[in-house]
C-alpha cells in the first residue's frame, strides 16, 4: 500500500483506483517489486536518490517541467519550453546544490524525458576545457557556464559526416592581419545539424581545416562568433538558421551554418594541442585523434540515459496495455481475452522486456555496444508500439514519440554501419592477433582457441543451464570472427586489395560478438546480484529467455556447422516456449520495476493505474471546446 | 533527353540539370528504363493514362493540389487543405468526366499521395449501397454521393477492435414509438477512429448489437445523425470530436463518438440482409458474414495504393541518395566513395528494391496478402530511412512520414497478428484436408503432398536457377505447415482443448508459405513478362536476389531439417553476394522505373535530379525569415 501511495505521488491521477485488471497482475507477486529495484538501481542509496530528484520535480507540479499536453504544442512553443526548463532548472540547481556533473543530474534527465535546450552548449563548454589552454579556458568557459555567450559545436556538413578529413570547412591563418578566415567553401561545406545553432547560439567551436603557409594541417576547432550580442543578428558572411522539421526534437533549434571569409583572432583557435606561431608555422604537441573525443563521450552517456530507457519505457506501457486490454474469444463463450494471454502478444513482448534486463546488466558491468544497443532498443520499442494495435498509433499511447526519438541514435554521429564495420576490424584483428600468440583484450579472450564443437544438450531442461547457452553463443562468436577472418585472408591472398577485403567481410560477426558478451555478462551477473532466491529465479528465468530466444531467432547461425542439431533446436525452441507463461505471472511485476513515473512515461495507455480507456478520452479532446463530462455521462466503476 | 524532360516537367526543379553523379549512374543503360516502366504499368497505355494524370495534377501547378510546405503546416491547416483539395478534385473530374470509380482514380490517389479527405465518407457511401434496401439507397445515396451530407462508418470502439462479437454499443427497439434507442452504455464502447467524424460528418452508420424484445441478434447498421444540418453543432444526446494527434495523418479528423440514449427512426436500419417487423420481430434474409465487407475491400486496395507504393518511394529516395553522397574512403587515397558502392549499404537497399518488384508481380496476378506485405513494406521504408543517415531523420528526405503513414497499415481494421493467426488456421485446414484427400485451393496444392528432402544444388550458378530456390521455398513451406499441423494434433490428443491448440502454434508458417507464394509467382512471370532479352535479364537477377536473400535470411528454417547443408548454405550465400555488383548497376534505373514525379515523392534527397544538398538548402529555411540567397553566395557547378 505504501509502494502504491508512492507511485501514485509521482503520477498524474492520484485520485484514481487502479483499474482491478491491472490491480489482480499485482495481487500475489512471486517477488518483492520493491527489492527488484533496488537491483536495478545497485543500492537502495541510489532508489532514494533516484526517486527524490523525480518527487522534486514531479509532486510540486511544477507548471514549468509539466509536459501535459506537449503534444498540442507547436515546434517553437517546444523550443522556447525547453529553454524556459533548462533556466529553471539552473535555478533548482543552485538551490539545491546540485553539480552539473553531480549524481543527480542523469535522474533529472530522466524525470524530465530529455526535454531541456542547451545540450550542445554543454558540448560547447567540454570543447573548451578538453582543447583549449589555460587562456582560453579562463576566457570562455566562464562566459558559456553563466550562459553569457550560447555554444554549439559544429562539425558535420551538409555533405560530410563522421569521415573527419572529408570536411570542407577552412580555416585560412593571414599571417597580415594574424587572423584565421573561416570559409565554408562548397554548398556541402555547409555545416548541418548542431542543436543550438539553428536559433539559440551566439558562438561555436567551428571544426574547419587548418590552412597555414598554402598548406594544409587536418580538422583544428577553432571559436567563432555567429550572432551579434547586442541584437542577436548574424554577424557579417554568416548566414544561419533551422534546418527545418525533423522525425522528433521539436524543441531543439538544429541549424546550418554558411561562413564567407569570416575573420577571427589568432587566439581563437582552441590551441591545447596544437598551434599556428604569428609567423604561420604549425606546432603540434599530443594526439592527432584527440578531436573526436567529444562525440564518443555523448555516445557513451547517451546509451544508459535515453536507449535503453526508451525501450524500458515502451516495455512498461505495452505489458501494462496488454494486462488490460481485451480482443477476441481465448476459449469459446467466456469473455474477451487479456492480449497478455496470447502467445503471439508474449513473443513479441517477453524478450524485449528480457532484452532490457540484458542490456541493463551489460551496461551496469561496463561493457558498452552502443551501435548495437540503439538498434535492438529502437526496434524493439516500435514492436512494443505496433503490439497496442491502433492505440499504439495515437500520441498520446506516448510510443510514437519514443520510437522517433530514440531511432534518432541510430544515425547519430555517423550511421550505426560505420561503428559496426569499426569493431568488425577489431574483431578480426584480434583473431590473426591470437592466432600469432599474442595476448588478447579481455573482451576477445575467448578469440584464442574454439569450444567444443557440438552442444552436449540432450533434453530441454538442458538449455536451462547458462553453461549450454553461453558456450553456443561463443562458438557461435568464434566460427563467425574466425571465418570472416579467413575469407579475408583468401581474398587478400587472392589480390583482392585488404581494403576491399574489409568492405566485403560481413558485420554479422559484430553482432555475434556482442550477442555473446551480453549472454555471458548476463549469466555471470545471476550469482551475485541478489541474495533473495525468489528474484534471483525471476532474473534467471528472464536470462534464460534473452539467450533461448536469441538461439531461435538467429537458429541459422548455430546450425550452419553442425553445433545444434535440429533436434537440439527443437529442444532449444520447446524449452523458450516454455518460459513464456512462467514469464506471463511476473511480466508487469518485471516492468514496474523499472519504476517510471507516470509524468516519466507520459502514457495515456501505460500509466501505472491501467485506467486505458479513461485517460485516451481526457487526452483526446483537451486540444478542442468539445471535451466530454466524463462524469456526467457515465457512472464508471472506476472513476 | 525527351525521357528526362517528361520526368521534368512532373517535377519541381525543371529549371535545373541533372547531377552529375547521378548522370553518369543513367549513361549506359542495360535496359530501356522507358520498356520496364511499361513492364510494370501492364501496357503502353496504362502508362500514359498514368502520366497524363499526373501531369494535369502536377504540371499545372495548381496551388491546391501543391504539397510544397507540407512540413510547416499545423494539423488545421492541412485538414482544410484536404478538403479544398477534395471538392477540387471534384470538379476536376467532372470537367473531365473521370468516375469516382473510373481507371483514373487509383493514379490520382497515386499523384496526390493520398492528402485528401472524405474517404470514409466513400466507405459510408458503399455501406449504404450494399447494406441498404432500394428505398434506403434512393434517400441516402444521392445526399451523400452530393455532398449533402457528410458521413463515416462507426464501427470500432474504445475497447474493442476487429472482434465485431465483442463490440458493446447498442440499438434497441422501442415498439411504442417504432424507434431504435443507440446507446455506447460504458465508456469502452465509446466510437473510436473513425476518419471523417472527428470534424466533418453529419451522419454515421454506426455498428451496434440489435436489441429488440430484450433478446439481441448481433452487430446490425444504423445510419445515425450525429450534427446539425443547420450549425453543424452536436445533437442531442450525442458527444463527438476528435481523438488527438497521431504518428500521421494529421490531415484526416478521426473521431470518437459517446451515444447516449439517441432515438433514430426505425427506417434507419440498413435493411437489405435483416430487418424489424413493426411488432419488433426480426427477420433475417442472407449471410451473417456481410458486414465484415467493408474492411476487407479497404485493404485490397490499400495494398496496391499505398502500402506498395511506399516502399517504391523509399527504395528510390535512398538508392539515388546513396548514388549521391559519398561518405569515407573505399580505397585509400580516393576521393569519398559513393555509399552505394559500399557492400553493407547494397545489402540494405538492394534486397528492398526487389521485394518491390517481388510484390508488383504478385499483386498483379491476383496473391494478395496485405498482412504479411504491410509489415515487409513498412520495415522496409524504414530500413531505406536509416540507411540514409541523418538526412533521412530530416522530414525534408520525405522518408519520415512515408514510413509513420504506412505504418499504420499494420494496424488498420485489426492489428496484423488477427490476421495472422487467420491464415494459419486455414494453411493448416488445407493440409488435413489433403491427407484426407480432398481437393485443395490453388494456392495451397502444394500441401498435398511433400517434394524432395534434399537439395540438389551442388555448385552456386545452381542457386540461380529458379526451380532450385522455388522448391527450397516449397518445402520450407509445406514442412513447417505439416509440423505445425501434426504439432497441433498432437497437443489435441494430450488433452490440451483446440481453442488452446491455435493460440499455440507459430506464426511463421504464414510467413513461409506467403513467402513461397510470393517466390514462385515471381520466377513463373519471368516467362512472359517482357519479349526483350535486357529486360529479362534484369528482372531475372532480381528475381535471383529476392529469392537467395530470403534463403540467407531464414537460413535456420532450410538447414534445421537438413534440406540444406551447411555448404549449400554458404553457396546460396555466395551465389547472393555475387549478385551484389550486378543489381548497383541497374540500382538507378531499377528505380527510375517506379516512374515516381518529384511531387510525388516530395523529397529534397531523391529528387530525379539528384541535387540532393541544393534542395535540402533551399527547403530547410523556407519556413523562417533567414532564407540564404544561395546563388548570391556562391557559383554552384550545377546551380
């Protein structure tokens, strides 16, 4: 009772019952809710961390943070929302002590569903205190941290992505006037995509190439202001503006940015490991890749904050959904079934819900696949959204906006095949590395020398055990690393030029890789992440159901060579079946504790009450005059 | 040069030259892109009755039909803009003497990408044609075929969807005052999606359970006024408006409706199939089944319409994109290579490209299997979304709202699963009744009796012979419905009740069997589809492709009984690959083909001219006052 009372604190309709079909799902937990998230937080220090930031800026509806209604909202009113957040939430800040780089700020991203302005000025601010001097630190990163100037950082161009020396930008050192001219000299120079550009910044740390004495050095950032501090206009050869609507982010100002033969002082060019002497000679001190520092760093956070929170979120409001709503005859004469109570509806929901647990160990124990990750979590949450059926489809499910906001990290910096084709060549690396006796990264260990190769399963209890199912995902891994590594092999043999060699090798092998890795981390996570037996048999179950249907799903891949029979994949299939109903018992129990508020999951079909159809109808009309007295018109047994 | 110019005049940039990039992918074509477009139309003429309807909506750049701006207009705006467009179009095709159900349509649909309104309306319209007694058409047809009135079709509620048993609204008979009494008694039984009621209509006919001496027949329609003919205010007793924003189709009013104690005369009862006798006896005359009509006639044309359509627009978005932007070097030293010659980004696209060609054939002779294709094609428009980077994330690409609109095909009239598990029941009725000896379907004679267990392929050019993948497809096919099948009989003996039985058994027969359909109706037309040995050649390799990348897709479903070996698997694979380089020749011209206008496609990256960068500048700040004078700022080599 108190754990209701809670959630409901941080809810929308804290006046409401909780509808009986969703109250029966809590009525005899095979765990304790409460306990599973505590696990998922690591300690119950960070639960009450976790919940106080949320309660904060929750419970005092605060009109300010309040996203009621968001979907009515117009792009510039979401922008100017965002900024008004992101001030207040300075404020709140201060007076609560609050670091910016503090414990809590990455639970405040997640009460307010990353809906704050300024992320890219952040970056701004990181570009400055990683690749300027002391000067230039002291200089500006006081401005930008009281918000005296606006940031961005801009890299990518209209026609060039994250293949650095592809840029077009140039930044000419005139050793006259010891001025750099910045030129974005084609159309496809032009710099596209920094949030914070389009409308809000004054400057930005440019990447451009460096052009001294006729002759070129590679991407150098360098600060350049873009709008007027007096009138906000753009300052002269800028031209600068929005690049217009996109799949979500209403409420970030991406821009585009054109500079003609625009001057800035020498002292501009961020010079901590680099520099251009008054008589034009380049010095270099340091790291030649240090530029790229800044988007793998967005990358890293972003995978915890927003993926998988994503898919989480669309797991909690699809399970809770399908606990209530009703279609078709189960059985002949009895009342519409629970979609839940399908087979079909639990395929497509149980390991997505299993997929989060997986995820959420991998990250916690420090293994990092982003390029992956987003992929799995943002098709995950449109088959979350698709399984709602038509009430999937409207906004106020909440689902849409996660999926056209999440699938936005699939392209983020670089199309996911970039990073894939990245660790494909890691992998492989390592196998001729291992194959030469050297010794591997631990991630690769399992690189230097095949397992068995045959499952030693005989029944379907077998596959029950995480020893069977981790060895068929490392075989898997290995065959898959070591016959890309031969094909490779052949084909420079063969006077296929190596480059060519690494366009046509498979990105299979990453998946298989990673598939691996989040099995074994997973299963080895199952011995200590909780002493109650009763959680640690709802995560194992989960566990085995992430590697089973896995095992199912890609059944080619272990069967190619004979390490599966069919037999065994029968097996394999009858004992995941099997798990799903096991799974059925504790599926809204295992999505609660992923404890979101409601304000968090902003659904009218996935709120914590199961009150489904009442919220789409308060939703529905509050755009128009014609809103229903609910009340009037019916006597509702749970109103 | 009079190909380009016609494709010109439908687009909106004829003022420009083509990219050279994308030139140079048309210079030596291995067909006659003109012949193929023929080949996919079904005749010369059907191609230039296309055309010229295009050309009318499009070249007389009638500023209500434009879709320019789409992208910064507020869901009221492009409401009313369907409507203008609507009773345009009406006028138009008075002074053309087109008929609402003459050749022309479908290619108006096609040129006006569907942004119209009133279309359920249409579905009230044939309601009453098809359920309505003489009398009944006489009065309503005529009001409604004029305008007059406004109607849509009110079948799904809150609560309930495809499953017309479970539906809770009802219509009771008074005999006093010869009048039905609608009421939706609980707030689940609420009216729920209907396109046209949210704003627009006046009428309804609305489903509703016949109630008529407290004893109930079913689901009956009732043409129900729901506003004003005056004001157009609500009448009495009735709540109506609209349910809110959705993932698309911001122009369409789908509404909900409350009905609370509405008395209609009893002649409002669309009488052909059933009728109540003035003493309140109900009389019956033909088949329960003919109210599901109108939902299954939506679908069939939807998947010619529309869902098809959408992935062509896609494929031909991203593969001329990706003939235009270059991204890292391919081999070192070279200049960025085109992305479309990167292996990883033809196995995105390329598989796409014939699955549309795949589909186009089958369509064509009469497969229909709009579950299975709304889910091929709407993953598929995503999977052409992302494999365009971030500029497929800008709504500018046109990818965007190509894939949040077909997507939602998935779920119309029922989500896809219901459908599903429909076929299955049926493939798997077939296979009994053949081992009963009954005579078979067409469509699944096949189910007769097994083919061979083993392939026959022992070198890869052998994988390129159609009956080779064909019977591969046969026998996945008939061994996964037989399994499911005797799977089934089994759990009935075990005591497990049928009901249960079908909740159990997979899905993925459906899949397998439509896949084979699909397979084998495409290598059957490559006898006769062309005369001329480069189109077949072709349309051949594209056959190849589709069929050996569903072999290497689902390898696990022709490898676990052994009907492949493993080696067989890596020559299918093979024989896949070697195909890769063929189709990149053609890619361009494969999709030039589809013969989409730019106002058609509506997209700043796959516009014909492939001056994707200049189109996107010139699109982004059109809705703000910072518009770039492009050709002030710079000489653009082909501005």
């Amino acid at each position: 009772a108190a754990l209701r009372c809670d959630r409901l604190l941080l809810g929308v309709n804290a006046n409401r019952d909780v509808n009986p079909e969703l109250a029966r799902e809590r009525e005899s937990p095979s765990f304790n809710v409460e306990t599973l998230v505590t696990v998922l937080d690591g300690s119950l220090e960070e639960t009450h961390l976790r919940r106080s930031v949320g309660e904060l800026l929750h419970v005092i509806r605060d009109p300010v943070f309040s996203r009621e209604n968001v979907h009515f909202k117009t792009g510039q009113e979401r922008y100017e929302g965002a900024i008004e957040r992101s001030f207040h939430l300075r404020n709140i800040m201060t007076q609560k002590g609050w670091a910016t780089e503090g414990p809590e700020m990455s639970y405040v991203y997640r009460a307010l569903s990353g809906e704050l302005a300024f992320n890219v000025h952040g970056v701004f601010l990181k570009s400055v205190m990683a690749l300027g001097t002391d000067e230039q630190i002291a200089k500006w990163a006081s401005l930008a941290s009281n918000y005296n100037i606006i940031g961005t950082y801009a890299q990518t161009e209209l026609g060039h992505g994250t293949y650095l020396r592809g840029l077009e930008t140039t930044a000419t050192f005139d050793i006259k006037t010891q001025e750099f001219v910045i030129n974005t000299p084609q159309i496809t120079a032009t710099k596209w995509w920094p949030g914070d550009l389009g409308k809000s910044c004054t400057h930005a740390v440019v990447l451009a190439q460096l052009i001294t004495k006729d002759k070129s050095h590679g991407m150098h950032p360098f600060i350049v202001q873009i709008r007027s501090m007096k009138d906000h206009s753009p300052l002269p050869g800028i031209t600068v503006g929005d690049i217009g609507p996109k799949m979500s982010f209403e409420h970030i100002d991406n821009g585009f940015l054109m500079l003609r033969s625009v001057r800035i002082p020498k002292e501009n060019m961020l010079s901590r490991y680099s520099e251009v002497l008054p008589d034009g000679a380049y010095v270099k001190r340091g790291s030649d890749k240090i530029n790229y520092f800044t988007m793998i760093a967005v990358r890293v956070s972003m995978l915890g904050n927003e993926v998988l929170a994503s898919l989480k979120k669309a797991c909690t409001i699809s399970v809770r959904y399908s606990a209530v709503r009703r279609q078709s005859e189960l059985k002949p004469g009895d009342q519409e079934a629970k979609i839940i109570d399908y087979q079909t509806q639990q395929q497509k929901l149980f390991p997505l819900v299993a997929t989060c647990y997986a995820i959420h160990f991998t990250v916690k124990y420090g293994f990092v696949w982003f390029s992956y990750a987003s992929e799995i979590c943002s098709n995950g949450v449109e088959v979350c959204r698709k399984a709602c059926g038509g009430h999937g489809y409207s906004l106020f499910s909440g689902l849409p906006s996660l999926y056209t906001k999440v699938v936005a990290a699939c392209t983020y910096e670089g199309e996911n095949t970039v990073l894939h084709l990245q660790t494909a060549r890691f992998l492989v690396k390592s196998f001729l590395l291992a194959q030469s006796g050297k010794a591997l990264p631990a991630s690769t260990t399992y690189l230097s020398s095949p397992v068995s190769n045959r499952c030693r399963a005989n029944n379907q209890s077998d596959f029950l055990n995480p020893d069977v199912y981790v060895e068929a995902y490392q075989q898997r891994a290995y065959r898959l690393v070591a016959s890309a590594a031969n094909k490779m092999h052949g084909l420079v043999q063969s006077g296929s030029e190596q480059y060519l060699a690494w366009n046509n090798t498979s990105v299979e092998l990453v998946k298989a890789h990673t598939h691996y890795m989040t099995v074994k981390i997973f299963a080895d996570a199952l011995q200590y992440v909780s002493s109650e037996p009763e959680i640690q048999t709802a995560i194992k179950r989960v566990c085995d159901l992430y590697a089973l249907h896995g095992v199912f799903t890609n059944a080619g891949d272990f069967l190619q060579d004979g390490y599966l029979s069919g037999k065994q994949l029968d097996l394999a299939t009858a004992a995941y079946l099997h798990l799903l109903p096991l799974i059925r018992k504790d599926a809204v129990l295992l999505v609660d504790a992923f404890d979101f508020a409601d304000a968090e999951l902003l659904s009218a079909i996935g709120s914590y009450d199961g009150n489904v159809y009442h919220n789409l109808l308060e939703y529905a009309p509050s755009g128009c005059a014609c809103r229903p007295r609910l009340d009037a018109l019916y006597v509702c047994p749970f109103i």
